[in-house]
C-alpha cells in the first residue's frame, strides 16, 4: 500500500493462520493497553496518597471521562471498520479520505465535549451525587481536564486506523511512552517536586494533558509520514460528508454502546453514593483494578474488529468464524483463572491504593464477586467488536443495553432498598453472565447468515 522504499509497516489479515494473526496482533495490544491502563492507576495511586476525599473527586469525574473515551472508542470502531474493509478491497484512495477526514471528526468532536463540558461542571457532578465539599476538588480537576478531550478523541481514532491496516506495534511503543511521561510528571505536579509549585488534582490533570498531547503528535507524525493515510487535500476534504456517514453509521451506534456503559456506571455511581464516600471511593478502586485485569480481554476486541473487517472485505467469511470459536475458548478459560487470581489477592491489592478500612472492604467485595463473570464480559467484547468490524453494529448496541441497562438497573435499585452493596456487585455478574451467552449464539448466528 506504501509508495515509498520503506519497509510496509501494516498486515495483510485475510491469508495466513486466523490464530497467529490475533496472537500477534493481540500481545502487543496487551502491552500497550496495560500502559494506558497503568497511566490511569498512576493517577489513582498518587492521588489517594492526597485523601480519600480528593480520590473519591476523581472518581466522580471518572465517570464522565468514561463517556468520552466511550465517544472516542465509537469513532475509532467506525473508521477502523469502514478502513478495514477498504483495506480488504486493496482500495488505498478511500482509505485516505476516510483517514483524514476521520481526523476532522475528531477535532469537531472534541471541541463540542470540552465546551459543553466546562458550562455543565456543576449541575452535572452535583447530579450524580457529589456533594459540596467534594465540588472544589471536582472543579480543580475537570477544568483543566476537559482541555485534553482532543488527546484523548483523536489517538484513539489514529490507534483504530492503525489496527485496520494490522499494525499493533507502533501504538504500543507510543503508549508506553506517554505511561513513562504521565508517572514522571504526576509526583511532580501534584506535591511540587523539583522546584515546582505544589499542584494536588490541578498537577494530576496538567499531568495528563500533556503526556495524551505528545501520544497524539507522534500518532498522527506516523500516519502521515509512515502509513501516507493524511492528505489535506481539497480534493480529500471535499469528501468529508460521505466519510461521515460511513464512519458514523457505525461509528454512532458503536459509540453509543459504549456510552451506555459510562451513562449506567454514572447512575450506578450516584445508587452507591447513598452509602458514603468511601463506599465511592472503595468502587472506584475496584473499577480500576477491574480495568488492569480485563487487559486481555480489552487486547483481543481491539484486534478482532479489524480482522472482521479486512475478511469481510476479501469476502473470507469462514475465517471470521473460525475466529469467532477462538476467541469463546479463551474467554471462558482466561476468565475462570481470572477469578480465582483475584479473589485471592483483593484485599492487599485494594490496601494499594488507600488503606482506610471501609474504602478496602468495599473494594474486595467488589473484587471477590464481579471477576466471577469476566469471560463472559470479554466475550461481549469481543462480540461486539466483530459486530462493528462487520459493520453490523446494532446488535453490539442492544447486548450492551441488555448487560448495563435492562437486566442490571431495576434489581440493583431494588437491592439498594433492601440489601447491602454485596449484592449490587451480584447483580452486575448476572448480568455480564446472561448477556455472554446471548452473545455467542447472536455472532455465530450472524456470520453463517453472512456466509
């Protein structure tokens, strides 16, 4: 697909053995998602050391930063799917205008989250249950962080472009790098180390903003130069409106799977905000160990999407669905020894992150019951991936409405009434449950129709 002498640096994903290909594509995802994900409870760990008011801060905002990166994750899944099957058709003039105007989207989008954010601070934080002695921790915070909303928003995009054209590699060395910057500066602006002044949540923030801002420069630098899928042309801008409707008509529905995730974790949070701070904080700290160790699961729908979609392309559909058999084998697997590792180890990992009693007992009872159905959640994943690869995304929207909205909500409500925070943690596992198996029968039932 290059033009240049240079070595090609994407994968052909439609010849060759299905396994090695997720392998290979998969292991480096790993990393890299561990290092976004380490960035993430870097932040956390020095944080805590702050109090558990200024944790419990973050975690409110938390929520919101998960819709986001939900919007981010949708248009990534739209362009990755329509580039991935143009990539398939060894149409390289579409995958330029996809490409570029993909990345205007972005800076549209990005401009919209930062200013309605930044004019709904207050209604919108006091809406999910924070109180005013949290809200000047919450305002220090969010205010410099909805600056960085372009850093999160268009690397993404850029990361799914690369996996459509079956590079993992390049991605993980920038997020590992951006991991690196964001542990070096965060003890340093937030309690003003070096010389610097003493920041607290405003340091954890600025922090943020500027590792998300070099990922960026360097992602865009390698799609330009490297993969040669950015023209500003007028000739590739004056396309903008047909690659709009091909990104968002899976892009939106995509983005709105994955926003309902934070839009019913936002509800869940403001249900469990009835029993305390702590009981905030002690969520949040289980939420985030969850996120390390689901990294797998994160790695393979990453790359199941795009190899969806270059087959779909090459019309190799039995490929899918051997990948498809696959990917249920290992996430049944991986997720029985998930459970068993992490219920072993909860309460010294949680004591981690802060060590007062009641934030530690919430987060192990969340960590000795929701990793229970963690296969069957990364099964969900991975369906859903393979649904937008496809570019079949509404099915992916309706099981994600089932496990966080239809099958959770109303039990956990209930449960608030008459039981303990035990219990809404058995609920979210019923639910991941449930939803697993409706999910294998949907995605094999969908490829042999395709097929």
């Amino acid at each position: 697909m290059a033009t240049n002498s240079k070595k090609p640096i994407h994968r052909d994903l439609t010849q060759g053995a299905v396994h090695k290909h997720l392998l290979d594509m998969a292991l480096p995802m790993v990393i890299g998602i561990f290092c976004t994900m380490a960035f993430i409870n870097v932040d956390l760990y020095f944080v805590g050391q702050l109090g558990p008011q200024e944790l419990a801060a973050v975690g409110y905002v938390s929520r919101v930063a998960m819709v986001v990166v939900a919007a981010s994750i949708g248009l990534s899944a739209g362009t990755s799917s329509v580039l991935a099957r143009a990539y398939g058709q060894k149409d390289h003039a579409e995958m330029i205008r996809l490409s570029t105007n993909a990345f205007l989207i972005c800076i549209i989008f990005s401009l919209t989250f930062t200013v309605v954010g930044l004019l709904t601070v207050d209604p919108l934080f006091t809406l999910i249950g924070a109180d005013e002695k949290i809200m000047p921790l919450i305002r220090d915070y969010v205010t410099i962080w909805y600056f960085s909303t372009l850093f999160i928003i268009a690397p993404m995009v850029g990361q799914g472009i690369m996996r459509a054209m079956g590079n993992t590699i390049l991605q993980t060395h920038i997020n590992i790098w951006a991991a690196v910057a964001n542990a070096i500066l965060d003890p340093i602006l937030i309690f003003g180390l070096l010389g610097f002044p003493r920041l607290e949540l405003e340091g954890a923030a600025l922090a943020t903003l500027i590792a998300r801002g070099g990922s960026f420069l360097a992602i865009y630098g390698y799609l330009y130069h490297r993969f040669e899928v950015l023209q500003f042309s007028r000739k590739v801008i004056s396309a903008f409106r047909p690659s709009l409707r091909k990104i968002l008509h899976v892009g939106l529905p995509a983005a709105g799977t994955n926003m309902i995730i934070p839009i019913a974790a936002l509800i869940l949070i403001a249900i469990i905000s009835e029993y305390g701070v702590k009981a905030v904080a002690g969520t949040h700290v289980a939420t985030s160990i969850e996120s390390l160790a689901m990294i797998f699961f994160f790695a393979l729908s990453a790359v199941i999407g795009p190899f969806a979609g270059q087959n779909l392309g090459a019309h190799q559909y039995e490929r899918i669905e051997q990948a498809m058999k696959i990917c249920a084998v290992f996430c049944v697997s991986w997720g029985i020894v998930l459970a068993v590792l992490i219920a072993l180890v909860a309460e010294p990992l949680a004591s981690l992150f802060n060590d007062d009693a009641r934030i530690v007992e919430v987060a192990t009872a969340y960590l000795s019951i929701v990793p229970l159905s963690y296969g069957a959640y990364g099964f969900v994943m991975t369906a859903n991936a393979t649904f937008n690869g496809l570019g079949k995304p509404l099915p992916g929207v309706m099981i994600s409405t089932l496990r966080t909205v239809v099958l959770p909500l109303p039990l956990i409500i209930l449960a608030a009434y008459y039981f303990n925070l035990p219990v809404i943690f058995a609920v979210l596992s019923a639910a991941n449950l449930v939803t697993g198996l409706i999910a294998y029968i949907w995605i094999r039932r969908t490829i042999r129709r395709l097929a």
